[in-house]
C-alpha cells in the first residue's frame, strides 16, 4: 500500500510539472517574441532572511518535484518519504497535501495567464482579472500553499525546511503591497474592493443627494455604495440626480462622483486626488464645497458631473472636520491643530467663489465636530 501512495503522489507530482510549463512557456515565448527587452517584477527582498527565505525552499520545492518522482520509478522506492506504515491518517494527509497543492498551481496558474498579456506588451499595468482577482498575489499564495502541500503529500520530514519559506514570501508580499500602493494608487485599492475613508457624516440636499462617509467605510465598494450610500437614505425623492459624491480622506484622498443610476453598479464618473485629504462636504446649486483636513476650503463647479472645475480655496491649517454652506458664508468646524490653530468655528464668505475670504473665527472651546446650522444659529456637536 505504501508503494500504492508513494505511485499516486509522485504521479501527481509529474502532472503538476506538466501543468506548470504548459501554462507558462507559451506566455514566455511570446513575451520573448514581440517584447525582447520585457522582463518579469523582480520581487522586493530587504533582508536577507527575506532572499534565503524565499530563494531556497523554492529551488528545493522545484527539485523534489523533479527529482522524486525519477527515484521512485526507476527504483520501486520512495527513497523521499517518511518509511511508516500504512494507516487512514496517512491516506488524509497525503489526500489535503494534494488539495493543497492543486488549489495553489490553479491560482498561480491563472494569475500567470492574467499577467501574461501585459509582459507580453511590456506594459506596467495593475493586472485585475484570472488569478488576480481571487488573491492580489497569485504567484505568492501558489507557493505558499505548494510548501505545506508537498510536505504533507511526501511525508517527508527533510521538507520541513520548505516552512521558512512561508515568511519569506508573507515579508515580500508586505513590501510589494506598499509598491503597489505607490505605483497604482486609487486602481490598487478599488480593484481590492476595499476603500478606507476617514469621513465623518451622511447628508443631503434637495437639489442633489451625496454622502460624505463614514468614519471607516471598510466593506466591499459595490456593497457599500448600493446597500449604504443608496438604499439606507430615507428621503431619496428629494433627489434630482442620480449621483452621490463622497470626500474621501483616508488611503485614497480627494474627493469622487459616482453614477448610481443602477445602485448595484455605481460607475465611477469623477476622482480629483490633489483636493487633499476631504473630511466632508456641502452641495449649493452647481457647487461643490469641500472641507479639507489641514488645508481649508476647496470650491467646485460641479454642473458637469465629469469634469467638475476648481474654482478656488481658503487656506487654513486646522483639522477642518465639517462644513455647511449658508446665504453664501461657509460655516467651518476645525479641531485645531499641533502648529498652534486654536479649535473652532470659521464663517468664510463665499460670495465670489475663485476669492473666499474669513470673516469670523470662534473660538469658544472643546473641539467642534458635525453642524448644522439654521436661523443664522449654529449647532455643533463637540469631539470629547
């Protein structure tokens, strides 16, 4: 029986060699081809436990697959496996390495052939479908995955060894997201579905509906834009438009425009990522008023929903929080800040939107947060 499993698991092993060049070769013959000089991501070792971590139980997971199955067949013997006698547990083991395995190959596999095309093109661009869009690092879990497979499927105890490489590749896989962070920004963090934004109310107006966040969003962005920023608002007929616009001012700065025509597909219409870290936002007629944390108030000509047009600003280096517009005079809340901005509420006169200017800084303590204001009388709710 034992001779049984070890024929199974290496014959599984050459199968898995098969699958894994037939997926990539081709891939690159054709980069070779028509991109001479293309060339593969190098991954981001720091350190050296990172590169020895990585590079040699990779190079000792390939050569067991190699090596093992040309023992076993031209010996009898699985001269890699652990000698101890046939049992259920044995089988199971063996059994889950191989699931292990074949999950991993797949996803590697498919995230080889999404990334393909663009070597091939010799394009540096943030690939989102085939494996990509099961795990941001198909190549990475395949391996991951492949070290704790072949160890349970050989029962080998020399391939305890494989286990440092889990680090390895967990390390590197840290340092690439930061780069990819930095590389593709917005497009990383949406087509990871999530979107982090450090916002503060929920509001509307009768002439357009928008939504300024959350204090975390942290959820599925379809899920969170047709079930949160659509459906829960209570007076959608208010509303002539179906768009919301959302400040954003965590990971992703700035401030977005997205069609909610079909709120189970909100279509991104506008992004406008040098408008800084937005906390909130008010809509006045085709005007877009921003609050922007350590740096004031930003004004947009929304009447084109797709290209709105900045038109000026007000420059303040307090943590601006909430903002509401009012008979031409913006009413700022700003909890201060550490280079000497005493807290506060600000009255800035928006007349002329290219040219707003202050006309009253309050400064009555605590740390005024969310406002509203209503007979020229101005409520807020104080930040503890």
């Amino acid at each position: 029986m034992m001779v049984l499993l070890s024929l199974i698991t290496n014959s599984f092993f050459l199968g898995y060699l098969a699958v894994f060049i037939v997926t990539h070769i081709p891939f690159d013959i054709v980069m070779l081809a028509k991109r001479g000089k293309a060339s593969y991501p190098r991954p981001s070792f720091e350190t050296f436990f990172e590169t020895f971590a990585v590079i040699v139980p990779t190079l000792i997971f390939w050569l067991f697959l190699f090596i093992n199955p040309i023992v076993f067949f031209n010996s009898g013997k699985d001269y890699a496996s652990l000698e101890i006698g046939f049992s259920t547990w044995e089988w199971i083991i063996r059994v889950i390495g191989l699931v292990l395995l074949s999950v991993g190959l797949l996803i590697g596999c498919l995230g080889r052939i999404g990334r393909g095309a663009y070597l091939a093109r010799n394009e540096s661009k943030l690939a989102t479908n085939w494996g990509h869009a099961i795990v941001r690092h198909p190549s990475y879990f395949m391996y991951i995955t492949g070290f704790i497979g072949l160890l349970l499927a050989s029962l080998s105890p020399y391939l305890l060894i494989l286990l440092i490489g889990i680090p390895g590749y967990i390390l590197t896989t840290i340092h690439e997201e930061k780069d990819l962070k930095e590389a593709f920004g917005d497009s990383y963090y949406i087509n990871k579905g999530i979107m982090e934004s450090y916002n503060w109310t929920i509001t509307t107006a009768s002439s357009k509906n928008f939504v300024t966040g959350c204090k975390n969003l942290g959820k599925n962005v379809t899920d969170t834009y047709a079930d949160i920023l659509v459906d829960d608002i209570s007076d959608k007929d208010l509303f002539d438009y179906d768009c919301i616009f959302v400040p954003s001012g965590g990971h992703i700065n700035g401030f977005y425009i997205y069609d909610v025509s079909d709120p189970a597909n909100p279509i991104e219409l506008f992004h406008d990522a040098s408008a800084g870290k937005a906390n909130s936002i008010d809509i006045v007629g085709d005007l877009a008023f921003l609050a922007i944390l350590f740096s004031g108030l930003k004004i947009y000509n929304i009447s084109n929903l797709a290209a709105p047009v900045y038109l000026g600003s007000y420059e303040d280096s307090g943590a601006i929080v909430d903002i509401q517009v009012i008979d031409d005079i913006a009413y700022l809340s700003d909890h201060g800040s550490s280079s000497g901005d005493t807290a506060g509420i600000k009255l800035i006169d928006v007349t002329d939107p290219q040219n707003p200017f202050l006309i009253v800084n309050y400064r009555g303590g605590g740390k005024p947060s969310n406002l509203f204001v209503q007979n020229k009388t101005v409520f807020s709710a104080d930040y503890v």
